[in-house]
C-alpha cells in the first residue's frame, strides 16, 4: 500500500514538472517569431478565404486576428496557412502552425485521441444539406439512393453515414478532399446534394453560378461545436486563444465595441476597468500586455461585429445569430468575468 502511494506521488512530481516545463513553450516561439501561424481553411466565404484583393476575410481569419493582437497588439503580426479538411490537424501536431482556426468540431475523439486541446466556440453549427431546387426536394428524408458530395477526414463524413443508415436509406458518397473542388463537382451536377455544417453551405451557395437555384434544406442533423484548437499540454497558449475569442464575446455584452472602446476607457465601471487593462491584473494572469482585450476591442472588434461584417444578414450568407447570439438574447454566446 505505501509503495502503491509512493509511485503515485512520483508519477504526480513526473506529470507536474513536464506540464511545468512545457507550459508557455508555444508563446515563447510566437514571439520568437514575431508572428502567429493560423491554420485555415482558405476556401470558405465568410470563415477562411482571401478576397479579390488578396486579403484574407473570415470569421475564423479574425479569430486568428484577435489572438495575434492578445500576443503582439498587432493583428497584423500573423501567417495564414490554408488546409485540407484532411491537412488541418497533422499541421497544428507537427508544430506547422500555431493554432487551428479551420471550422473544426470539437468532439470527445479528437479531444482524447489527436493530442489535440479545443479553445472557445466561436461559432454553434450544425450540418445540413444543399441541393438544387429543380430537384423539389423539401427534406432530408427524401434524399434517399442520392448521390453525396462529402469533405472526407470530417466529422460530416460520419454523421450523413450515420444519418443514411438510421433512416434505412441508401446513398452514393462523392468524396473530394478539396473544398472547392468539392463544391465545383456539385455545382456541375456529379452529385444531388452537397452535405457539411450549415454556415459552410451558406458559404459555398454564395458563392454558386446562381446562387437561387439552391437551397439549404431546413434540417439540421448533427451538432457542429467550431472552435479553435492548440496542441495538448501547453496551458498558457491554451488560455490565451480561449480568451481572446472570449475577450469579443464579453465586449459585446459589455457594450463595447471598436467604435466606442476608447471613450470606454474613462468609464466608470469596474467590471469595465478590469476587462480593458485600466485596472491591471487580467493580463498579467495571461503572460500579456494589461491592454490585450482594449486592443483586440480595437483592432479587430466585439463578437456582434465580426459575425456581422463576415457571416451576417448584410453579407452574401445572410446567416441570423441564432445559437450564436448572446446568451441574454437566447444564444449560447457567454462569457466567464474578466477577473
């Protein structure tokens, strides 16, 4: 009994020492650096994709943003690294990038068997199905003997099999690993329908010949948790990712966002004074300069902003808040206190 306590006690010394000397390791190499290298998805309108102009646009683009603005206060001190559905988490194992803002799913699998760690959610999907509106079909259980286009190495590859299977229908998968290549086999008829996360849809229909002549049907099949993610064992990097993406979530309940945030400076609310580095300590905590969130807020903006300029009622996408709106407006979108 007290050899079994003894090993026990050495195991605990051995795990806390190697945490201890792994911890900060990533930071410390950002710096280095003097950038971060975001892993993305560089197809996808509205989340990852370069514009005409050849700047990079996207929800998880201004994930990245803000964490490089948390490191350098500087959201331009940043590399995006496009990926595969298949490339993406071999590139963040093998040190290839910094962190993963790719519109992954956190799932128990990749949490306990890809050394992996997810941050904060930026954004609650689900799957769903495209198709072409000429084929009439209202519902996903009228899909049945269809043929599917399907990214592989993804989640969606399981749940339209899984899908398929409880519902005792069949169906002919079209698999492609390239995103837009993916798309392109659908637009041209290869397969009836085009399955993925409903924000992904949103993004590949705008981005269709014509646009009008698809549709998303109404069901949702799955649920699809986006968040970033970093490799396993590095606590510091960890929370640094995680609340840079908080630190937009809580400025917009705050009420602050990058129009107002320097006259916000001068409020008189604690709670304000602590998240904006007037009252120190926040970003001791995290290794970072006390104005890290007030630069992020500034830069970058609060999460309202981001959805809205990359992914909103304004854009092509035309995607509402839904799940992703603040948890006092009835989305899932809360913050912990900044202190």
């Amino acid at each position: 009994m007290k050899l079994s306590k003894l090993w026990l006690l050495v195991m605990a010394v051995v795990v806390a020492l190697s945490g201890a000397a792994f911890a900060g390791q990533t930071l410390d190499n950002v710096k280095a650096k003097g950038f971060v290298q975001v892993g993305v998805n560089g197809e996808l309108f509205g989340f990852g994709k370069p514009d005409e102009k050849g700047v990079w646009r996207g929800l998880d683009v201004d994930t990245g943003r803000a964490i490089a603005v948390a490191v350098f206060g500087d959201a331009n001190k940043i590399k995006f690294i496009p990926l595969t559905a298949v490339q993406r988490f071999t590139a963040l194992q093998s040190g290839e990038i910094d962190v993963l803002c790719r519109n992954a799913t956190q799932t128990l699998g990749r949490d306990t068997e890809l050394g992996l760690d997810f941050a904060q959610v930026n954004y609650y999907d689900g799957q769903g199905f495209l198709v072409p509106k000429k084929l009439k079909i209202k519902r996903a259980k009228k899909l049945d003997g269809a043929t599917v286009c399907v990214l592989p190495g993804t989640t969606t590859e399981l749940n339209v099999a899984d899908y398929f299977r409880l519902h005792k229908m069949k169906m002919k998968p079209v698999v492609i690993e390239n995103t837009a290549e993916l798309a392109k086999a659908f637009f041209a008829g290869r397969c009836d329908v085009l399955t993925s996360d409903a924000s992904q849809l949103a993004g590949t229909r705008a981005v269709a010949p014509k646009p009008d002549d698809y549709i998303i049907l109404p069901d949702i099949i799955s649920k699809e948790p986006l968040a970033p993610a970093v490799r396993h064992g590095d606590n510091q990097w960890k929370d640094i990712v995680t609340y840079a993406v908080l630190a937009m979530i809580e400025a917009e309940e705050l009420g602050i966002n990058s129009k107002n945030v320097d006259e916000q400076l001068k409020s008189a609310n604690p709670i304000v004074q602590r998240f904006l580095g007037v009252s120190p300590g926040n970003g001791k905590a995290l290794g970072l300069d006390e104005k890290w969130a007030y630069n992020i807020v500034k830069q970058v903006g609060n999460y309202g902003e981001i959805f809205e300029r990359n992914v909103g009622k304004n854009t092509p996408l035309k995607l509402q808040r839904g799940l992703n709106a603040l948890w006092k407006n009835g989305g899932l979108m809360y913050s912990p206190p900044f202190k």
